[in-house]
C-alpha cells in the first residue's frame, strides 16, 4: 500500500510515533558532553573552551528556534518540521565524521544546533494543534520527555562503547539516531495538515513580534522560561563531567570513568521522563504556575547544594542528580503549554521564537560561565576542586532564582485563568 493513502494513526499512536522520532532527533545534543573529559584531555582545551564548544550548539539552536518559529507561522508547521529535520540529520553527519580538535568542534557543532530546533518547537505547534488544552500539557510532557530519553540513549551508548571504539566511534553511531528519525517523521505525519495561519498583516493588526512583546502574561511565562534554561542546560551540560571527576575519585580520568558517568548520568536522563510526563499532567489537574513554582523552587536549591557534595559517595550523587533532573525539568512541558494558551495560535510561532532567543540565549551563556568559574575556582586563592565545582554549580542557582518570582507574578494576573481550563 502506498504510505501517502494509507490511513492516518489515531492521536495516541500519532503522538507515540512523534515522540519515537523526538528521541532519535535528540540523540546528538548529548554526543558532546557524554565524552567531554576524553576530548578535553585530548584537545587540550581548558573548561572555558569545553564549555563554549557546547554554548555554540546552544547558539546556533537558539537561531535555528527563532527562525523556525516564523517559518512555522509563515508555511506551516509540518513543512517546516520535516524540511528543517533533512539539514539536522545531514549536520549530524557532517559532526561526526569532520570534528577533529577544538575549532573544528565549535563550528560544526554550532551548525548542528543551527538545524536541530525545527524538531522542537514546530512540533510544540503540532501536537497543540491537535490536543485540546484539558489533554495538551500531558501530551506535551510526553514530547520533552521522548527528548531526555533521546539523551539517554546516547549516553548509554556512549558509556557502552567509547572504551572500545573511541569517542568518532561514538559520534558516528549516535548520528544515524536523526536520520532514522527523519523517515519516521515522514511516516507519521502522511496525514497531518499542513495549517498556515492567516499572516496578522493581512487581518490588519501589529506585527506578531510586538503584538507577543505587549502580552504581558505570555512575557512572564517567557522569561520564567528563561531563567529555567539557564540552569537547565548548564547542568545537562556539565553533570557527565562532574560525575567523571567522581567516579575518578581523585585519580586520572580514564576512558573507563568517562563510560561510568556516562551510564549513570543516562539514568538521571532516563528519571527525568518522569519530570516530564508528571509535571505536564499534574498542571492539567493543579495549574500551570502552581506546577512551575514547585519543581523550580526544588531544582534551585539543589544548584545552590549539588557542587558542594564533590567527594561524597557515588550512589549519593547519582540519587542526587536524579532529584536534580526531574525537577530541573518538571515545569518545561508545563511553560511550553502555557505559551500555547496565553497567545493567540496566529502569533504562536512568534512567540517560541522570542521565547527560544531568550531562553537558549541564557542556556547558551550557562555552560560556558560555568566552566570560566571551573577555572577561576581551580586557579583562585583558595583554589581546589571542591571549590571550583561548588562555585560553579552554584552559578546555575544564581541564575536561575528569579524564576519563581516571575511565575508567582503570572499566577497572581487575571489573565491566567486562561491556563488549564482556569486553574492558573
């Protein structure tokens, strides 16, 4: 039977099969930094340096966000997810087979991010054209947590094999994770409709992108996520790292402590499913904001601690960093879905865009900051490793405390009976 007449799956099996490709496309973002100490030692780059080459990805995911979200807007959002997914598979090759020393990493991984968003956000848009708000944060957590299993995979990987076949080795096999999934994207939505929203210029209103920046409610949400992403991507960038210098205890990293804390930073990855998944069905019950403040306020005071414990049992921090991830990432799916409610859907891709500047613009800068702390930490007047790494966790807190501040400003607007049915 020809793919293109067959029949279209139902909204549970079109979710599933959306999340499978989600899980594919989100392999590379954690091919980098599950092998970070192995290329750090052998790039002989410093933190700083180790640090950026994952803030290029940021940045060039950043643009790529911003990009798609007008493009989504403009020719729909399917069009655009499955064209954009082409380039991100073909940019995952390109890594994989070319990166070979630190400048060559910080361009061809800043090009990776450049096409990765378009597996992002116009998928927001798809699944919120066809879940209704009362079902949309559940679905959506089930989107972002596909993604942290995409994570996993890859670090299982990684940990499974860079002892025998290298850190290439590595990057080759996790690069064919994008391209199966961009013929499963295909598959999935044969019989999805291509929606394009009327441009607000033919209905004779604002610009979208200032229409969005006078949305008061949807700013809040928006820079809630902002302060979110900061701390986010700079623990999913530096915890492999952090447990390698564990597992290690003192000694050489070796290619066999690089695996271990690969493995066991998959397992946080893995909980944080769970993250996702409760904290985008729990605000469809309790209220978006009720939801937010609750996982943010947990994961902040585990920034502000989780540094400190350097040298503490292995199993502690693995428990630890478990907490860590599911409440780090609890209240994604649940700013993503409030997003979805407070603006108009003609002005939804716009507003992902704002929201993807803003929010990757800061996770771009967190990992980067945190390895400069890593190094002034080391090299300082009181430098030793626990110092170091406790200031530079402690650096994710800091950015990421105003958060709950602007989720209670949000909670506290009539405007926000409009998230879960009037749950807030």
């Amino acid at each position: 039977m020809n793919p293109d007449h067959s029949k279209p799956p139902g909204d549970v099996a079109w979710l599933y099969e959306l999340c499978a490709a989600r899980v594919g496309f989100a392999m590379m973002f954690t091919a980098y930094s599950g092998v970070l100490p192995l290329l750090k030692a052998e790039w002989n780059m410093s933190a700083g340096e180790a640090g950026l080459v994952q803030s290029a990805w940021l940045v060039g995911y950043l643009i790529s966000l911003f990009v798609v979200g007008f493009l989504s807007d403009r020719f729909g959002a399917k069009r655009t997810f499955v064209l954009g997914n082409l380039f991100a598979a073909a940019a995952a090759m390109l890594f994989a087979f070319f990166t070979r020393d630190f400048v060559s990493a910080l361009l061809l991984h800043g090009l990776l991010g450049l096409f990765s968003g378009s597996s992002y956000t116009p998928a927001l848009t798809l699944i919120s054209e066809r879940f209704s708000p009362y079902r949309r944060g559940r679905a959506m957590g089930f989107y972002l947590a596909a993604a942290s299993l995409g994570y996993a995979v890859s670090l299982l990987l990684s940990g499974a094999l860079v002892s025998s076949i290298g850190w290439r080795g590595v990057f080759i096999v996790v690069a064919f994770g994008p391209l199966a999934a961009t013929g499963l994207a295909f598959h999935t939505l044969r019989g999805t409709p291509n929606v394009v929203h009327l441009p607000p210029a033919a209905r004779g209103g604002s610009p979208s992108l200032v229409e969005v920046l006078r949305n008061r409610p949807a700013m809040l949400a928006i820079w809630g996520y902002v302060f979110h992403s900061w701390e986010l991507l700079g623990m999913w960038a530096w915890l492999p790292a952090y447990l390698a210098i564990s597992a290690a205890a003192g000694g050489d990293i070796t290619a066999q402590a690089v695996g271990l804390a690969a493995l066991l930073s998959a397992v946080t990855y893995l909980s944080s499913m769970a993250g996702s998944v409760t904290g985008g069905s729990l605000s469809d019950r309790w209220g978006r904001t009720a939801v937010i403040l609750a996982m943010s306020s947990a994961s902040i005071a585990i920034s502000f601690a989780f540094g400190w414990m350097l040298g503490w049992p292995l199993w502690v921090l693995l428990i630890v960093a478990i907490i860590y991830n599911v409440t780090a990432i609890g209240d994604s799916s649940v700013g993503s879905t409030a997003v979805t409610e407070l603006v108009p859907p003609r002005y939804l891709g716009a507003a992902y865009s704002i929201r993807s500047v803003l929010g990757f613009g800061a996770g771009a800068l967190s990992p980067w900051v945190f390895g400069l702390v890593l190094d002034w930490g080391r090299a300082g007047p009181l430098a030793s490793e626990a110092w170091a790494w406790g200031l530079a966790w402690t650096s994710l807190g800091a950015g990421a405390v105003l958060g709950p501040w602007v989720s209670w400003r949000l909670r506290r607007m009539p405007e926000a009976t409009r998230m879960a049915g009037g749950k807030r």
